[in-house]
C-alpha cells in the first residue's frame, strides 16, 4: 500500500504544504510573505496572521496538484520547532486537526532534522544521489549555523555550532546596514557575482573547536562602513559589488575552515550542506572546490529546498512514518531546541 505523507512548515515567515507518496515528492507548494519587507525582517504577529490565511489555500494547493485526496493520506507531519511561536502554533493546530479529523496519524517533525533530511527527497523522474552515513551537514539558515555529524536519520548529534547570531542573521544585518534591503542573503549573493572578494578584509573569530561566531564580523563590518561613509557619503553605492563579495568572501572562509576541520578530523569524506544560506553562490562554489582538493562527496540541494519548505518536512514524516514514530494531539510546540 502507499505511504502518502502532508507535511506541512509555518516556522517562520514561509507558509508551506507538500506531499510525498514512497518517498517520492509530489508536490511542494511554498507562500512567501511579502508584508515583512516594509520593515526590513520579520514581523512576529504578521507573520502569524499571514500563515492563518495561507495555511488551507496551501495544502489544498499542495494536495490538488499531487493528485491525492485528504482521504489517501496516511499521515500528517508538521513543524513543531524550532521557530516562532504564533507562526509554528497555526501549522501545528491546523495539522493536528486535519489528522485528528481523518483519523489519521500525526507526525511532529524538528524544522533543522527536516532541513538536513531534504537531502534525502526523490523527484519522480530525476533520482539523486543521497548522502551515505555517517556523513557531515553544514547546516546554515537566518537563525542556525551548525556542524552535524549525521549517523542516521534519527541520531543526529551537533559537532558544533554558532556562540551568537547565525551566518544569515549576519548577512542580512550586514545588507541592512548599506540599505540594500531585505532579506539581504539573495541581494548579497547577486552583488557579489560582480564584485572583488579580495577589495575588503573584516574580522574573522578564533572560537574554539568547530564552534562559530559571527557577530564580531557584523561589528567588523559596520565600524569600517561608517569610516568609509565618513569620507564618501555614496561609498556603498560605488562599492557594493566589493563590499558584497568581501562580506561573502568572509562568511564563507569562516564557514569552510570549521566545516574542514571537523571533517579531518572526524574522517568523513561526506559532506552535505543545508538551510538558506546553502542557496549561496560563495558557498556552493567552495563546496565543489573542497569536493576536488580533498576528496568529499559533496551533497548541495537544490534552491527549492535550501528555504523553509515542507517537501523537507513531508520527507522526514515519511522517514519517522516508517518506525511508526507518531506523536500524540497533547504535544505542544517549541520556539527554541537543540538538534
Ligand atoms: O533556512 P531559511 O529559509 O530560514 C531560517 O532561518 O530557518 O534561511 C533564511 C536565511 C536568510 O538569512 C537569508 O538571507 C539567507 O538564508 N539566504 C541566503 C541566500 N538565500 C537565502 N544567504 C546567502 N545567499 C543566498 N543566496
């Protein structure tokens, strides 16, 4: 019998439904929310409100263009953390009450379990290769940078991690700051396509181990922009193919050394990488030059899964779907979790 799994993403500002049948995905149906530009992140409450209106055109959406009824369906999985609260409550209640009313398991799924296991989705017509365990996933998002070693599905252990803001938090604070909008990771990544990653040089930590930091770059960064606007009050505008490639530069040495060492060190040639920030240029050109100079077998998503999607979540309730890992209507969501 088929094994059709809703899942189901409303962590952050990302209202999303997809559905997989035998682990093949079918649908992946994602509502960005545009209402956040106007204040240069994401509003909370806007956010939550915007999933409320999102969430039953989405899965209908998602469900219609799978071809599959409610009534197939053999479970539902859905975010329940980490991320913001009122936005995870819409997902999760609304997941809850469509299985509950189909009579139907439900399958709670951690959002950074799910951003490492869409490595693991097949698209009809296009197989891909997926990582073999054991095998390390740099995973990089607005509020996440990490080192995990990846023994199976479910045992996933964090090698090491950022000690205050995440590598896209950094970016996207870095792009505000030269007013080139929000969210500042695309605008970056574009930017730097055409600057020089040589032109400026920003701080770089030295944090111990395999751990990160990146809020001394973004304090690096604004110190020497204010110095510069101090000379030429349109500095960013004559040199933000520079500055973009710089800061990109900065970000990706700082994530390749860590990434590098733990992997030598650990003795693992399989090297994945996940999350927002995986959609950069820098960072995917660098995984292939690794992939050369040091023999990894390297796993780079593809951009429909490197945002919150839930073609990820869908993936991982099909995977806990398989050791029967349900969970029970009482299960309340969490803002914040550790891997
Ligand atoms: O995983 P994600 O969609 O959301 C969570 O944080 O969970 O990641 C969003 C982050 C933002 O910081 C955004 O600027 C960054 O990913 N991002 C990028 C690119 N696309 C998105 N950063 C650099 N280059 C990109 N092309």
């Amino acid at each position: 019998m088929d094994t059709i799994i809703l899942g189901i993403e409303s962590s952050c500002d990302d209202t999303s439904a997809a559905v997989i049948r035998n682990g093949v995905l079918l649908s992946n149906v994602v509502a960005g929310q545009a209402v956040h530009e106007a204040y240069g992140g994401v509003v909370p409450e806007l956010a939550s409100r915007a999933h409320q209106q999102n969430v039953v055109p989405v899965v209908h959406e998602a469900l219609r263009q799978a071809g599959v009824t409610k009534e197939q369906l053999s479970a539902v999985a859905f975010t329940r953390g980490p991320g913001l609260m009122g936005s995870l409550l819409v997902g999760v209640s609304f997941a809850k009450g469509l299985a509950r009313s189909l009579g139907i398991p439900m399958i709670d799924v951690n959002h950074l379990h799910g951003h490492v296991l869409a490595h693991f989705i097949q698209e009809k017509d296009a197989p891909r290769e997926s990582p073999r365990f054991p095998f390390l996933c740099l995973l990089v998002s607005g509020g996440n940078s990490q080192i995990v070693l990846v023994k199976a599905y479910n045992d996933m252990t964090i090698v090491g991690q950022t000690i205050d803001d995440a590598a896209g938090e950094a970016i996207d604070k870095c792009s505000k700051v030269m007013g080139l909008g929000y969210p500042g990771g695309p605008i970056i990544d574009r930017l730097a396509r055409q600057g020089n990653p040589k032109a400026y040089t920003f701080a770089k930590p030295h944090i111990a181990a395999y751990d990160y930091s990146f809020s001394g770059l973004k304090t690096s960064f604004l110190y020497s922009l204010r110095d510069w606007l101090k000379e030429d009050p349109d500095f960013v505008e004559h040199h933000k193919e520079d500055l973009a490639a710089s800061l990109e530069a900065t970000v990706v040495d700082i994530l390749m050394n860590k990434l590098r060492k733990a992997a030598k060190d650990l003795k693992i040639k399989e090297i994945a990488v996940a999350g927002g920030v995986s959609a950069n240029n820098g960072l995917r050109n660098a995984f292939r030059e690794h992939a050369k100079k040091y023999g990894w077998n390297i796993y780079i998503p593809p951009f429909g899964y490197t945002t919150d999607n839930a073609a990820m979540i869908a993936m991982t309730g099909y995977l806990k779907f398989q050791d029967k890992e349900f969970c029970s209507i009482d299960l309340p969501a969490y803002s914040r979790a550790i891997l």
